[in-house]
C-alpha cells in the first residue's frame, strides 16, 4: 500500500475584516485579503496612501484597528524591509559581510544584486544605492517570505531589473508582498491592491483582470 506522505501548507498572509487607520485617517476598512505563494502581490498607491501602514499590519509589525490577520505555512517566518532601513555608518563591508555569513543558516552564494566593494570600506563612504544593495542582498539570501516597502528606490535600472528577477522566483514558493508608488507592467501581470489617498477603500486586481 503507497505511503502518501503530508504536502506542505502553501506560504499565504489572510485578512479578515481588516481595518487600518494611520494617525486620524482611515486606510482600509473591512478587507478581506489572501495573498498567497506564488506571484509577487503588489500594493500600490500615492505616497500618503497608507501602503506602509498596510505592509506593517500584514507583516505583524503593528495590530490592526479590527479584524484578523494570519501568517502560516512558511517555517522561515516573514521578513520586512523598509526604504529607510540602512546599515550603520562605522561599519566596515567585510565586517557586514563576515555576520551575514554567520547569521545564514547555511552558506550562500552573493545574490546579483550586491554592489562591487572594497572589503575595507565603511558604510559612511557608500552611496545610498550601494547601502540599500548589501542590505538588501542580505534579506535576499535569509529564507522566508518577504514584506518589502519600496525596495526599487535609490537602485539603478540594472539593480532594479535585477531585484524584480529574484522577487519573482522567490514568489515560487514565498509570500512576496511589495509595496509601491508606481504601478509598474509587472505590477499589472502580477495583481495586487491599490489604495486611494484619503479615500479609505481599497482596489484589488488580477493578472486576468489587468491582461
């Protein structure tokens, strides 16, 4: 007799009757969400839109003003990343790079999207484009799902093609939610949700809805 043996929950963020305010205002009432593995699952909006406020509630960071959300199915847990993480300014790139090493549960290899340094440069001589590239190099090579307020900003073009690249396949198996002031084509193929400033009302797409 065949022994079938137990699949493994697909990776998924679930909204229930969520509501989120950020300060006085009212971002989203009342939404139900499921983002799942998969595609790459975009929120998009105007600054001031409440995309972050967004992010943080789904990510766990900060409770929602009602509702329920749940984080299952990825062992590695969940990651955020904001536009205004950085490293610190004293810290010299070999150093960085020998704890991400350490802190990794197994040896990777450096993603495409880390910069070219000098191993005894400190953070401070970096550009904000070279800092946002080790940083995000780091999350890149940690495993988990992914929660990423504004990645592309301050990267260049070939940074930028190379982040949507590895987003995308680690979409496969990963909750990967980014959000965004632009909607960009690959925002349109993917879906998403897109907020309206002041507006407290959400707008969800599809890849079949968009196409």
């Amino acid at each position: 007799m065949p022994v079938s043996c137990p699949t493994r929950p697909v990776p998924r963020i679930q909204l229930r009757s969520v509501t989120v305010r950020r300060g006085p205002r009212t971002v989203v009432s009342g939404l139900d969400l499921d983002v799942a593995a998969g595609r790459v699952f975009w929120l998009v909006g105007p600054n001031g839109a409440g995309k972050s406020s967004l992010l943080r509630v789904m990510a766990g960071l900060d409770p929602p003003e009602r509702g329920t959300v749940e984080r299952t199915g990825d062992r590695a847990g969940f990651l955020y990343y904001h536009a205004e993480m950085t490293l610190p300014p004293w810290c010299v790139v070999r150093s960085w790079e020998r704890l991400v090493r350490r802190l990794l549960p197994a040896p990777v290899p450096p993603t495409v999207l880390r910069p070219a340094l000098g191993p005894g440069r400190r953070v401070r001589r970096l550009s904000t484009g070279e800092r946002k590239r080790l940083l995000l190099d780091a999350l890149l090579r940690a495993p988990g799902s992914l929660l990423l307020d504004e990645p592309f900003e301050h990267l260049s073009s070939e940074a930028k093609i190379a982040l949507a690249r590895m987003l995308e396949e680690r979409a496969a198996g990963s909750v990967v939610v980014v959000a965004t002031n632009q909607e960009t084509e690959r925002a349109a193929r993917d879906g998403g949700l897109r907020l309206e400033a002041g507006a407290a009302a959400a707008t969800a797409w599809t890849p079949e809805e968009r196409s």
